[in-house]
C-alpha cells in the first residue's frame, strides 16, 4: 500500500507537474493545490499534487519509513485512519488560510508527514532515537516550521496526528 502511494505521488508529479507546460500545468495548479482559486475537489487531491521536487522528495521518504512503519506494526487501516484525520484538518486549515491569504497555496503531502511525524514521535519515540533526542526534536521542529513558514497544512497534520493518538 504505501510503494502505490509512493508511486502515485511521483507519477502525479512527474507526469502531471513537471513535464507539462501551459494549459495542463495551469488545470494541475488548479486541481491539484489548494489556493483561493482552486476547486472544491483539491481539499481531497492537493495532498497528492507536489510543485517541488525537495517537498516530493521529503513527503515521501516519510511516508517510505514511517508510513510502512505504521502500517506494519498498527496495520493498514490505522494507518488509513491517521492518513485521512490529517489531510481533512490540513485542507481545512488550508482553505481556511488561503481564505485569508490569497498568495498563500497549499501542494503536496505535508499534511500526511506530518501527522505520521506527530503521531510516531509520541507513540514510537525510539524510532527517532537515532536524534538522540527521542520523539521531542522532530515534533518540535515541524511544530517551528509550521507557525514560522506559515504552513497551515503541516499544523493540521500535526494536530490530526495528535487527534489520532487520542481516540484512534
């Protein structure tokens, strides 16, 4: 499950972003990230769609690790569970910003990483004793980078992480 995820993210962005000009690329920005010009259908597609290769490559190197590690130590459908309760609050987080911020756009899976980070870091925190720091360093950096970068998805992933540790 998580290779087909891993797949589709890169063929979504390979095929879809980054060898198409004009048109194609214009329907890709609108179907596919979240802005205050987009369709009601990015709220779903936009954890799908990437616009950079570094945020492509750091989304799915989460979900490579700490997706699989989820999936095979809780099962798939946990996994699902954590996976939908933090894209749904980061689209709404995101709608909700654009909303206000009209310059402001969300693409790629940042909602998805970053409840898998918030979830394992306090859940599994000798999967991250490698930083020496346990689970406390990564849930504190992408806490930093979601309120200084402005990334509204990444705090709704964070808290759909933690909303799925309470009750999942």
């Amino acid at each position: 499950m998580i290779r087909q995820l891993v797949l589709l993210n890169a063929g979504i962005y390979l095929g879809g972003y980054l060898l198409t000009s004009g048109p194609i690329k214009q329907q890709y920005r609108r179907f596919m990230t979240i802005d205050s010009n987009s369709s009601v259908l990015s709220l779903l597609t936009a954890h799908f769609g990437h616009t950079s290769m570094p945020s492509l490559l750091f989304n799915m190197s989460v979900l490579w690790t700490l997706g699989h590690y989820t999936a095979t130590k809780y099962g798939c459908q946990k996994f699902v569970m954590i996976a939908g309760v933090s894209m749904a609050l980061g689209s709404v987080f995101a709608a909700a910003q654009s909303r206000q911020t009209p310059g402001q756009s969300l693409a790629g899976g940042s909602a998805i990483s970053a409840g898998l980070i918030t979830y394992n870091a306090i859940q599994n925190p000798h999967f991250f004793r490698f930083l020496r720091l346990g689970g406390a360093a990564p849930l504190g950096l992408l806490t930093l980078y979601s309120v200084y970068g402005k990334d509204a998805a990444s705090f709704g992933g964070i808290s759909g992480g933690a909303l799925a540790l309470l009750f999942l």
